[in-house]
C-alpha cells in the first residue's frame, strides 16, 4: 500500500513571499490532515478535511494560511505572505474516516524555511 | 500548563537496555493513546495504539496507559541502534483531533 505522498520535501523562500504545498493521502482514506511541526515540538494540527469539507481549522492563521481538497482526495496548503516563525515541517496525513480510533498516517513532510 | 508533558531528552542507551519513555496528560477527556516514531527529516510513524487504561505488548514494544494517573509509557526491550529516533506520544478524545508530546530523542549505542 502507498503512503501518504508529499511534495516538495524541501522548500527555501524569503519572508513575505508566497509558498504551496502539496499532499496526496493514502488511497481510500476520506479523512486529511495538515500539521506544522516547529524543530523540537510535537506536530500541531493546522486543518483537517473530511472528503472534501473542512471539519477542524480552529488552529490555521487565516490570514496567511489556507488550505483546500478539491475532489476529495490530493490537498493543497498555501502560504502568503511567508513570516519567520513559519519555518517547520508542514506534514500531511490522513485515516480511513474521522473517528479517534482511526490510526493518522503522515507522510515524510515538507521542510520549509524562510530566509 | 501544556496538555501534554513529555520530557524532551536526550536519552542515550547501550544496545539491549530497556528503555522507559513517558508523557503525563491534563485532559481527562482523552482515551485514545498512541506511540509514533520519528526518524530523523521522516514523518511521524505509528509504532501503538491503545484505548483506555491497561497494557498492550507487540514484539519488543509495550504501551502502558494508567488513566487514574494521567500517565502513559512505552517500553522497549532490548534496544537496538535502529530504535534510535524521537518517540512521540499523542491522544485523543471526543474531538479527533490528536495531541502530541514534545517527543524524546533516543539513542542506542552499539
């Protein structure tokens, strides 16, 4: 079974410039997840999808964050403009349904910093 | 006060220790309670899953959840220099959506 994909896995930009990221989840797997994982922390959920609803984004800055699923299956986050503090690992995973107890599977991350 | 406390390490070992990883948790609303690894520029990979309080084994790895105390473990019998990684624990209640630890970096030496 394939994983969840991620691209790009490593991304340098400037502040203020614009950035996107892409994830394609697990096949089957109607639920998606953004985390932010800032060095030396546990992952923070950003937004979480149920096909292609938005169920959880409580915790992404909307002025600069924004997150879409069209179809229900790849995702796509965006970052404009690009501040300092966003330098992390923005990883994507996803489970069968939006229940606890399915297990979340992450893919391998997108690292980004801003210089 | 973090939902989640785990103690960030670093812990070192020699290969064939057993190695005690631990988180304390706030939330009394939490019952889902998983271990993920997590290799060095990798993503998070789930290692247990456990529901409720009590114990769950699968080969070397032991999860143990004491929900009385807000305490959870993991342990690692006989450790080997692949076990080297950060450990994360995280949970989840009624709201799905998952809280993390601060992880542990652990490494076996050879």
């Amino acid at each position: 079974e394939a994983g969840v994909a991620q691209s790009p896995r490593y991304k340098i930009i400037e502040k203020r410039q614009s950035v996107a990221f892409w994830c394609n989840p697990i096949s089957g797997h109607a639920t998606l997840y953004w985390y932010q994982q800032i060095l030396g922390q546990g992952p923070k959920l950003l937004i979480q999808f149920q096909n292609n609803g938005v169920v959880d984004d409580s915790q992404l800055p909307k002025d600069r964050f924004s997150a879409e699923r069209l179809k229900g299956v790849d995702s796509t986050l965006k970052i404009q403009p690009a501040k300092l503090e966003d330098s992390a690992v923005y990883l994507c995973a996803s489970s069968l349904e939006g229940h606890s107890n399915q297990p979340q599977h992450f893919g391998d991350g997108t690292r980004l910093s801003i210089l | 006060q973090k939902e989640v406390e785990q103690d960030p390490g670093p812990l070192s070992v020699p290969e064939g220790a057993i190695v005690s990883l631990n988180c304390t948790y706030s939330n009394s609303a939490f019952q889902y309670f998983m271990w993920y690894r997590q290799y060095s520029r990798k993503g998070p990979e789930l290692l247990m899953y456990t529901y409720s309080s009590g114990n769950k084994e699968d080969g070397r790895f032991t999860a143990q959840v004491d929900k009385s105390s807000k305490y959870i473990s993991l342990f690692i019998r006989d450790s080997q220099p692949s076990d080297s990684a950060t450990y994360l624990c995280a949970m989840t209640g009624s709201a799905r959506q998952l809280t993390f630890g601060s992880g542990t970096q652990l490494t076996v030496l050879p």
